[in-house]
C-alpha cells in the first residue's frame, strides 16, 4: 500500500466550485454560469437529468437485466441533486453523497423545492463512512475524474462493498485524452517533465478542475474480484476527455423481487 500522503486539493476545489458556480460545474456549459442561470436554465438543467436517467435504465434493462427495478439508489458525486428527482420517482430510496457542503446545501434546497420525501443527502469523506448500508444501484457520472486515482481507486472499491447481492452498478471513468492518439491513449512518460512551471493563478480565476485519466485494468481487477462475471461497457467522450461507462450486476441470491 502507498504511503504517499493523498491529495485533497480537489476537495478543496470542488467546495469552491460548490460556493461560486454549482451548476457550471455539474455541466460546464457557459449558460449554467452563475451569475446568468435563469429559472428557465433550471429547469432545462433538471429536465437534462430526467432524460439521463430515463436512458439510464434503458441501458440496464437492454443489457444487465430487463427487470430491474431498484428500491435503494446511491448517487455517488450528486452536486447539486441534478438526478435525485428522476431517482426519487423509481426507488424507495434515494442517498446522495458529494464531498462539497455547498454542493450538498445546494442539492438539499432543490429537494426541498420538489418536495422529496425519499431522499437522503450525506457529505461523503474517503472512508464512505456515512454509509452503513447496501443498495440496489450504485451510480457514478463524470465524478471520479475529477479525483486523483489514488484515492479514486480506494472509493470505487469501499463503493462495490456497499453494492447489494443481486444489485447493479453504473459507474463512469476516464481513462484517455484524445491527444494521445500518437501513443495509442497512452500518456507520453515526459510530458509533464518537459512543461515550464505554470504560474499560480489570479484570485478571480475559476477553481481547478482535473481530469485524471484511470488504468482501466485496475479497475475491472476490483470488479472481478468482487465477483463480477459480465458487464456492458459505452465509450464517452466530452471534450477530448475519453472514458468508459461500466454497467454491470453482483450475482446473489438474497434478491427483491424485483432487483436482479
């Protein structure tokens, strides 16, 4: 295990990203700036989040299990709760978690608006220590990378400890950037050595945003590990940032009805 101290600097950044500009965040569109997000924007906002999860479930039902219909729904990386509602419509109940206590305020305060009754909001820590719990479905949407892949790892696998028997994941990585095709998406070993040092930036800039690229390989150990025998894969690309939406079902026996 490393003994490398983890960077926290995102957690930091996103807390700021939270406070100054929650929805350019969540979608880095120029109309979801702050200072210019109407009341119209919003609800285009919100309703981007109902089509999503519509075509979420479409994707599961076409090719983890046709079936599946969850009581218990984890949002791993909420924001600010664009896809609790849709969530709240299908499950029993909903538990969103984020890093950002102006993410979650935020998030608590859109709920609030709908008037959900079914669901819960948590400031999430590396532990996942607000968890106590399994769940039907575990989603994850361009979060993880936005976290350094050390600690991006340790979550992914504390997250599939808490993936019911007979539950599902949806889980979203990045693991390229498009200007690598010379090297085949991989990372060329100087790239970094050869960059002058970059001079910090002035107050009134926008927080750091990363994008970690993950080793897909790790990734799908921890799955199989786990006992994962199949999953669907889809290839994202937003921006040049390349990535990979893993669907895919824990076997077990101690199943709902109506959960695979």
């Amino acid at each position: 295990m490393s003994t490398e101290p983890l960077d926290l600097s995102t957690d930091l950044a996103w807390e700021e990203w939270g406070r100054r500009d929650p929805y350019f965040a969540v979608i880095t569109d120029p109309r979801y700036r702050g200072s210019g997000i109407t009341d119209e924007l919003k609800r285009e906002f919100f309703e981007s989040g109902r089509i999503y999860v519509e075509n979420l479930f479409a994707t599961i039902r076409k090719h983890i299990h046709p079936d599946f219909r969850p009581r218990s729904v984890l949002d791993f990386g909420c924001g600010v709760g664009r896809l609790l509602a849709p969530f709240a419509a299908i499950a029993e109940d909903v538990v969103g978690v984020d890093v950002s206590p102006s993410m979650v305020s935020e998030a608590r305060r859109n709920c609030d608006e709908r008037q959900l009754q079914n669901v819960r909001l948590l400031i999430s820590d590396d532990e996942l220590s607000v968890l106590t719990g399994t769940y039907d479905l575990i989603h994850s949407y361009i979060v993880f990378q936005h976290i350094p892949v050390q600690r991006g790892r340790m979550l992914f696998a504390r997250l599939l400890e808490h993936l019911r028997p007979g539950g599902v994941g949806a889980v979203h990585f990045t693991y390229s950037k498009a200007h690598f095709a010379p090297t085949h998406g991989l990372a060329p070993l100087a790239e970094h050595s050869l960059e002058s040092p970059v001079a910090p930036p002035p107050i009134s800039a926008d927080p750091e945003m990363q994008m970690n690229p993950y080793n897909i390989n790790e990734i799908l150990f921890l799955m199989q590990r786990l006992g994962i025998t199949r999953f669907h894969i889809e290839f994202t690309d937003h921006g040049g940032e390349l990535g990979v939406f893993l669907f895919f079902a824990v076997a077990g026996s101690n199943l709902h009805s109506n959960v695979y």
